[in-house]
C-alpha cells in the first residue's frame, strides 16, 4: 500500500515527478503536478523512489499505509 | 639491490596513488559542489535530472577516491601516518596541522554526502526536509577544507601544475557562488508573512 | 457596470451596531437584551458552570450529536475520544473568525465572554490541560476576553492571542501555528490537532460558538439541550445573515429551522441565497431548505437580492478569495488568480472564460495545504450552475443589464 503524496507548501513545480512516474503523476498548466491518485505497484516503486529522490523541492513523499 | 629496488618501487607505487587520489578527490568533490551550487538556477526538469545525476556520481566517484587515499597513505611507509589520525588528527607525526585540516574535510564530506544519500529515504520526515537544504551546504562547506589541506599537506603543493589545479577548483567554485548568489530563483510561490 | 458603496460594506464591523436576535429558545445569547453579561449577570443569566469529568463530557456530546461550529462540522465526541488519556497540552478557542460576514464568534466574545470562557475551562479542567489559548483576531473581542479574565480565577494558564485577519489565518493549523510563535499560514502536512496539535501535544482546538454550547450543555444536561431542534442535532445554533436584507446580524434559532423563515425574519429580499459563507454554496432554490450541518457551515447566509449583477459579484468575492490565499501552494495561488480572469472574461462575453473557468474549477480542489481551494472552487461552481441562465445572458453578449452593486461584503474591497 504505497501512495505518492505531495507538500503543496513545498512544490514549486519543478516538473521532475511527472518525468519519472509519467503514469500516476501529470502536470497542470502552470506546471504544478497532478496526482492519479493510483497506488504504487511493487514494480513501479523503484521509479517512485527515484521520483522522491528527485524532486529539488522534497516536496514529494511516499507514504505507506 | 635488485630485490630492495621493487620493494622500494612497490612503496612509491603506494605513495604516488595516494597523492594521484588525493588530487583526483578534489576535482571530484569540487565538480560535485559546482554542480549543486548551479543546479537550483536550472528549470528545465531533463536538464536538471542530468545535473542531479552527475552531482551525485561525482561525489560518489568522490568518496571511492577519498577512502583511497586515506588507506594509501595510511598503509605507505613513506611518511609516518598511523590509522588512529582519522579518530584523532592532533600529533600525527607527517604535517599534524594539515592532518588536521584534512581530516575535518573529510568528516564534513561525508556528512554532506550522507545528508544527500538521505534524501530519498527521509523525505516523510517534516523536519528533514525543512533543514535538509541547511545540513547539506553547511556540511559541503567543508570542501574548502580539502582545498586547506591540498595547499599545506601536498607533496606536489609547489609544482606549477598542482597549484593551477588547486587555483582552478577554488576559482571554479567561487564563479559558481557568484552565480548562485546572482541567479537566485525565488520560489514561484510566496508564503505570506505575517511577523 | 459600476461597482458602489452599498450599506452592507459600510456597515462594516461597528461593535455598537452589532445587533442579534433569537427565534425560539434564546440559549448562548440568553442575557444579552441589555448589554454585555459581566461575571455577576453571566452567573444570573445561566448559573455556574458544573465540573464534570472527560466521560460526561464524551456522554453528553455523543447524546445530542454535538458538532464542531467552525465551518467543518466534525462531531464533537469524536474529536473527545480522539485525544490521548493522559497529556492534553491544551484547549484552543478558535475566535480569528475570519470569513467577512460572520459575526456570530464575535458577538459572542464581546457580549457573553464567561459563556465561551466556562466552555472552554470546564472543559480543560475535565481534559487536565494546563493550557487554554484563546485566538482572536477582533480588538474589542479580546478587550472584552481580558476584562471578563480580570473578574474569574480558574486556576489555569489562560491566554488571549490576537491572530491576522486573513481567511486562511484562521484555519485551525494556521492558528496553531501563530499561538507558536510562527506565521499564520497552514503547515504543508495535514495532521490532526488531537494528535499533534500546540507544539506538537495533543489539543483540543474548536470554534467559540462550540465552547459555548459545551457550557451550555453542561448546565443543561442532554435532555435538557435536546428540548428544542432537530433529534439527530438538537440544541440551537447561531447564524449570521446579512446581504441584501433588512435586519442583518446573528440571529440563535433552534437547529434545522427552514432557511425561508429565517429569511423572513431578517427581512430579505427574494432572489438567490448563498449558504456557508465565501466556501460555502449557492442554492438553487430555498423552499424546503433546512439549516443544519454541515451545509450551513459556520452559519453564514447572504442574500443577494434581484438588483445587483450576480456574475459581477462573485467576480469580486473570487478576487477577495485570490486575495486571501496564504500564497503557499502553487494550484491555489495559479488557479485562484486563472479562475478570477476566467470569471472577468464570462461577465463580459467571452465564452471561452466560461470553458476556462470549468476546466480550472476541476484543477485545483484538493491541491493544497488547507482547504482554501476546495472552499472557493465549490463556490465558483456552485455560482456557474445555479446562476446558468445569468451565464447565458452575459455570454450573449448583451449582459445581465443590472449593476454590481456590492452586496456580497468583501473587506478592504477589491483592487
């Protein structure tokens, strides 16, 4: 049980998420992502731990629950 | 004589890698450090990625020369550095006050590399990430140490071509703080203040 | 179309002018006909404030379904039971009030101080917090709070904080984060003040009006508080109406009463009614329509009358709400700022306005730290569905034919 979640006071839209997770992170016209709101699949967590490490803002997280 | 001459060479052979590590340390941390003072000026999210991921070979390319070093010139006989320097750099025996110097820039090296390393994995942490920025430049701080270190302890301190490499590292990073300083890109969004 | 002066912005916060009224039982603003309830009246009016444990205090508010008067409505009783058994830092008075029209928190503070102050003690003294913080943004409201502190000794840290009066100030995390020390705008991770609340120790943080009730449902006793309004909320609960209507003001009517009589008795004009403030919605029509939580939200009803430009006046509460983003998050800050353009563009006939605005009204709900986005993106679409026909017209190119009068108040005005 695995979610991307994201401090909005933190992003600054740098873009770098939807690069890295282009399925269940998509960017809104200003720049600013948007969630699917999907679950991370096992396969897919690699790619998010990237995204995590990624992003310049350490805006974005992964939660488990 | 010709037995003592490859048990002499096999030291220097020791001694040379030490001082080529060292050298080589250097250059890498000073790449590493030029790239993250240029990184937060670049928008472009391919652009950046690259950077980031240089930055962080860098360093560790870095570090991997850096352990290098410390047990090259541990284990040479040429000069008389024992193991406990690392733990308690006063009263080495070879240059103690650049010992000194030295081994404070690697704590600070690694520190800063550690914080970086965490990133990822810390990032659910609210405090971490509000002080993250902090730690990672004021440990990164400690690179001006190494280049301390580079002009008192090197054997090759002197020679033209050492002090062009040292000048050029110092150089490269202070044109890289200018243009942090300058560039300063505020983020998009501005929290209101209150007090 | 002109935008002018109309008497509900000059109105204006004026404490003197600060009327209220009661249909049915009057309960938290009992006593008040003749003026502010000093210590000796407070305890005439309602009696002394009995000690109960943290288990009555659970019993009572679990038997009338007591909920929070902030504007979320969250059961009060699970907000009890939520908090650890031992270690309460705190209890915290939510009195920034900070949406413009309310003036119920306000009123409350400056007339029946000791009322809101029983709540809030009594309710400290069953929880063992050492601390009760009261925010509030209004002078006279903490004048009154330090006067009516002066007269009681209740044996407790008790704090009156003054907050900045700006919408997402008064959010609940916001306000914790000014009685810290820090500014008054939401942390960027959503955790529940009973959980970590005044420096991180789990607190109980409501509304004034919630603290009032609490004191009255203490004297009353649940059968008693359940004597008048609805059976799954009973009690009574206090609006503020103002707009278009001839006796603006408070008004403390028994839950569930019907929006039409209460607009009756404020003497509204017909035309369309606004529910829950500037994060609230737009009604559709009003027969039928009952005032309980959570649609009525901290109990703001506006009416905006037949004269005025519908459009143009929510173009100018949209700019009021742009106005008062904490400036953290950047879908609030863009899609705020997109979403008055879009609006300023519909009023005047560009229908592409109208596709903008739908697109950015999905954008940004749920995208922030607080829930400012959501709150205007849910009044921005509830305006474009029940004033459709308006739409029309303006996208027709000829306008509504009628001025923005300015009877939605929006403090300050807008630039």
């Amino acid at each position: 049980m695995n979610k991307v979640e994201i401090d909005w006071t933190r992003c600054d839209g740098h873009g770098l998420c939807a690069g890295l997770l282009p399925d269940d992170v998509v960017l809104d016209e200003w720049g600013f992502p948007v969630l699917r709101g999907r679950e991370i699949t096992a396969g897919e967590l690699p790619d998010a731990r990237r995204a995590v490490l990624a992003c310049p803002a350490l805006a974005l997280r992964l939660s488990s629950r | 004589m010709r037995v003592a001459d490859g048990e002499q060479g096999r030291l220097m052979t020791l001694w040379y890698l030490a001082r080529a590590a060292g050298v080589v340390t250097m250059v890498m941390f000073t790449l590493s450090a030029v790239l993250g003072m240029v990184m937060p000026g670049v928008r472009r999210p391919e652009r950046r990625f690259w950077l980031q991921y240089v930055h962080r070979s860098a360093a560790v390319t870095g570090l991997v020369l850096l352990a290098t070093h410390v047990v090259a010139v541990i284990a040479d006989s040429y000069v008389d550095i024992s193991p406990t320097v690392l733990v308690w750099p006063f009263g080495s025996g070879y240059r103690p006050f650049a010992m000194v110097i030295g081994v404070l820039a690697l704590y600070s090296l690694v520190l800063a590399s550690l914080v970086g390393a965490a990133r990822g994995r810390l990032a659910v942490s609210q405090s971490f990430t509000k002080h993250w920025r902090k730690l990672h430049i004021a440990a990164s701080v400690g690179w001006l140490l190494s280049i301390g270190h580079a002009l008192l302890a090197g054997t090759d301190r002197s020679t033209p071509w050492m002090l062009g490499i040292t000048l050029a590292c110092l150089g490269a990073v202070a044109t890289a703080g200018a243009y942090r300083l300058n560039n300063a890109t505020p983020k998009t969004t501005r929290a209101w203040r209150t007090q | 179309m002109t935008t002018i002066d109309s008497p509900a912005s000059l109105r204006s916060a004026g404490l003197e002018g600060e009327r209220h009224r009661v249909i049915g039982d009057a309960r938290v603003l009992a006593g008040l006909d003749q003026g502010r309830l000093d210590l000796q009246r407070h305890l005439l009016t309602h009696g002394p404030q009995p000690e109960l444990t943290r288990d009555d205090y659970v019993q009572l508010c679990e038997a009338v379904g007591l909920r929070g008067r902030g504007g979320a409505a969250f059961p009060v009783a699970l907000k009890l039971q939520d908090l650890p058994a031992r270690g309460v830092e705190a209890v915290v008075v939510n009195g920034s009030e900070s949406e413009p029209v309310s003036r119920k928190d306000r009123l409350l503070l400056t007339r029946s101080p000791h009322l809101v102050l029983d709540g809030a003690v009594g309710l400290a003294h069953a929880l063992r917090a050492p601390h009760v913080l009261i925010a509030v943004h209004d002078p006279a409201a903490a004048t009154s709070l330090r006067e009516a502190l002066m007269e009681r000794d209740d044996q407790l840290a008790i704090e009156v904080r003054d907050t900045p009066g700006r919408f997402v100030a008064g959010e609940a995390r916001a306000v914790l984060s000014v009685l810290e020390g820090g500014t008054a705008v939401p942390p960027g991770r959503r955790v529940l003040p009973t959980r970590r609340g005044y420096h991180r120790r789990p607190t109980f943080l409501s509304n004034v009006e919630t603290f009032a009730q609490l004191a009255v449902l203490a004297r009353l006793g649940s059968r008693g508080f359940s004597s008048t309004g609805l059976t799954s909320e009973p009690g009574t609960q206090l609006l503020t109406i103002d707009g278009a209507v001839q006796r603006p003001g408070v008004i403390e009517t028994p839950t569930g009463v019907p929006l039409d009589t209460v607009l009756q008795y404020a003497g509204a004009e017909p035309g369309p009614v606004l529910l829950g403030g500037y994060h609230g919605r737009w009604l559709p029509q009003t027969d039928g329509v009952l005032l309980q939580r959570p649609e009525v939200s901290a109990g703001i009803i506006l009416a905006l009358g037949s004269g005025t430009c519908p459009l143009g006046e929510v173009t100018r509460v949209a700019e009021w709400l742009r106005s008062q983003s904490a400036g953290q998050c950047g879908p609030c800050v863009f899609g705020l700022a997109s979403l008055v353009d879009d609006f300023a563009r519909l009023t005047i006939g560009d229908s592409q306005g109208w596709y903008d605005a739908q697109r950015h009204l999905g954008l940004i709900p749920g995208r922030g730290a607080c829930a400012h986005p959501d709150g205007a993106a849910r009044f921005l679409t509830s305006a474009l569905e029940v004033f459709d026909d308006d739409v029309r017209r303006h996208l027709s190119g000829q306008g509504c034919g009628r001025p923005v009068l300015g009877v939605l108040p929006v403090p300050g005005g807008t630039r």
